[in-house]
C-alpha cells in the first residue's frame, strides 16, 4: 500500500550502488546484463482473501495544484496505453502481468481501464502542505463540487496527483506515492485511490530513478550527465512519476482494500507485487542496475510503447506464474 520506494530502492540499489556505478561504462549502461532479478524461493507472496479490481475500472485523475498541460498529456496518454493496443512492447502488454492476479472467484485484475473524468483543483482546496489522510479530504472535495468527478463506488478509482510545490507527508522522505481507500467518514464511501507526487522539483533522485541518481549514493556517476539515463518525454519529473503510477494502480488492483496480493506478515507495512521490483526495468536489472532497455533516437531510455508513438519506461512488477519480476521487454 505504502510504496516505500525509497527503501527498497535503498536496498536494491545502494548495497552496491558505488561499486556498480562506477564501473559502468557509457556503452554499457543500458544492457549490462547480470541475473538479478529478484529470487523467487524467498519471495512469500500470499493472497488473503479479499478483493481485486475485477471489473472495468473508471480512472478519475485529480490534478491537485498547477500543471504543465504538457505533463498532464504524457500522463494522460500513458493512462490510455494501459488498456489500448500499441505496438509490442506496449504498456497494455506490460499490464498484463497485473491481469495474472485473480481472487477467491477466479476473477482475474480487469484489463478494461477508462478515463473517466478529471478535476483541476488548482486552489489548492487543502493547501501545499498535505497530510496523507489529506488526499481523502481532496477527493471529498472533487466529488462535491459543482462541475466535479462522480463519486463511483461501484467501479471508480481515484489518481490523485500533486504538482511540484506542493510537500505530503512522507513524499521524498519515505515515499513517491501511495495506495489507501476512502473512509465513509470523509468522503462517504469506501473507494481505492492512489496518490503520486511530481518529484522533478523536490526529490529527482528519489522518485525519478534511472532518470535522475539517488541524491546520498556518495558520489555521482563517473562519467557526469552522460551516465544518467534520459527520459523519453522530455521530463524527469513526469517521466519519473509515470513509473511511480503505474507502480500504484499495479498495486492498487491487486490490494485495493490492503487484504489481498501481498508478501510479508505485517498488513500494515505490505510488501506488495510492485515494491518486489523496485528498481528493475529490464533483464538482469536490479543493484542499482536499470536492465536492458531500449533506446530512442535520441539516446533516452524506455521500455514500453503506447498510444500516439509515445515511449514510457515503467519499472517490472512480480509475475505470480513465473514467480520473478517480469515485464513484456524481458529478453527470456
Ligand atoms: C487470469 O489469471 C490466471 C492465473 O494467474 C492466468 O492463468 C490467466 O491467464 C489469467 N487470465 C488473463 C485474462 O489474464
Ligand atoms: C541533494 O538534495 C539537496 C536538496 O534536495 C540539493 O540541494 C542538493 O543539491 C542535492 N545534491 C546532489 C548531489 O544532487
């Protein structure tokens, strides 16, 4: 639920982090392979019993704050690729590894996710300091006002996104986004939502791994700027949350009411199908090694194709059948 990124990305990443980054040479960086993927026999997965989203979701983004309308596009058009047929490797094709998760009916994570409707909050109804329990006030706030979103609690889902200046509780400290559902108290009904926060101008480092390096790995890749990977729409911010949203909505399906799909014994500290792969966007990625992506023309890293020839690099998530980390662009 907690997508404590960081510090899984401090332990996937940071054990070796010096030694590896170091090493690397600028022709390597993008397909140095090492088998790291994540080791299967320790891996304690288990499913408890509740829901997953099952049935076509309705996507309703709350953009909290002031945004670039070109942000808000490469985001919202990442969104469409997820249920929208593209070429191989596509980000449908990389959801598909979230359709494997089923619950006690057999129902498998639906694949039909439609955006459905979208809030400005550009007053900042709640101000530019948040709480975590903050964003339920924002969604309360969304489905009330004049001109707002649905409140679905049949079938809705709600992406709540900050913009640069806008500080939540844990954000760059812990975490990049997180995953809760509504309390009736606040917001009326219980609904799953997510939060991510644009980490371009507070935390690159920290929320917008391969395209910017974790700010204390001691010292920065040998060879400057060339070393970090580029990022395919042109914003490490954007591109970086990209990855932290899919993480979310991966995550938000498979435990949306945080007793499902999830490792560990201790429900209120998850280990859940993306927080297994922190980290890993490729074959034998993993140790502060991104794995084998592909390049654009221009030398920026990605892993996935969507809608309108747009390219997205989003991390893997846990695969239940091949019990590993697994994404479409895996090379086995
Ligand atoms: C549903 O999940 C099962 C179990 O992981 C899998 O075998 C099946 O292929 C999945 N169906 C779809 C449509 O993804
Ligand atoms: C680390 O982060 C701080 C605060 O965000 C920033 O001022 C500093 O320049 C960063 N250092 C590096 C090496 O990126």
């Amino acid at each position: 639920m907690d997508n404590p990124y960081f510090c899984l990305l401090l332990l996937l990443a940071f054990s070796c982090f010096s030694t590896r980054v170091l090493s690397w040479r600028h022709d390597q960086q993008y397909n140095e392979g090492k088998n790291y993927e994540g080791s299967s026999d320790l891996i304690n997965l288990e499913y408890h019993m509740g829901p997953v989203l099952a049935s076509p979701i309705k996507l309703y983004i709350i953009w909290y704050g002031h945004w670039n309308p070109n942000h808000q596009a490469i985001i919202r058009d990442f969104l469409v690729s997820l249920s929208t047929s593209s070429s191989f490797p596509s980000a449908a094709d990389w959801w598909r590894t979230v359709r494997l998760y089923t619950d006690q009916t057999g129902a498998n994570i639906t694949g039909n996710i439609v955006l459905s409707g979208e809030y400005n909050d550009y007053i900042y109804s709640h101000g530019t300091t948040l709480s975590r329990l903050a964003m339920q006030s924002i969604i309360r706030t969304a489905v009330t006002a004049y001109g707002g979103i649905p409140l679905n609690p049949y079938s809705g889902l709600y992406l709540v996104l900050t913009s640069s200046d806008v500080r939540v509780e844990d954000f760059c400290r812990a975490v990049c986004g997180f995953h809760y559902f509504t309390f009736p108290a606040i917001v009326g009904v219980t609904v799953p939502y997510a939060w991510v926060g644009y980490s371009g101008t507070q935390c690159p480092g920290m929320c917008a791994y391969p395209f910017a390096w974790p700010n204390y790995s001691g010292r920065p890749p040998s060879n400057g700027a060339n070393n970090i990977m580029g990022a395919p729409n042109g914003d490490v911010g954007v591109d970086g949350m990209i990855s932290v949203i899919a993480h979310e909505l991966a995550e938000v399906s498979s435990n949306p009411l945080v007793n499902a799909w999830y490792a560990g014994d201790d429900p209120t500290a998850p280990t859940e199908i993306a927080d297994l792969c922190v980290g890993v966007y490729g074959s034998g990625g993993g140790g502060g090694y991104a794995g084998k992506v592909y390049r654009d023309n221009w030398g920026n890293g990605y892993n996935l194709n969507g809608v309108r020839g747009r390219k997205f690099l989003v991390q893997w998530v846990w695969n239940p059948v091949r019990k590993r980390c697994f994404g479409p662009n895996a090379m086995d």
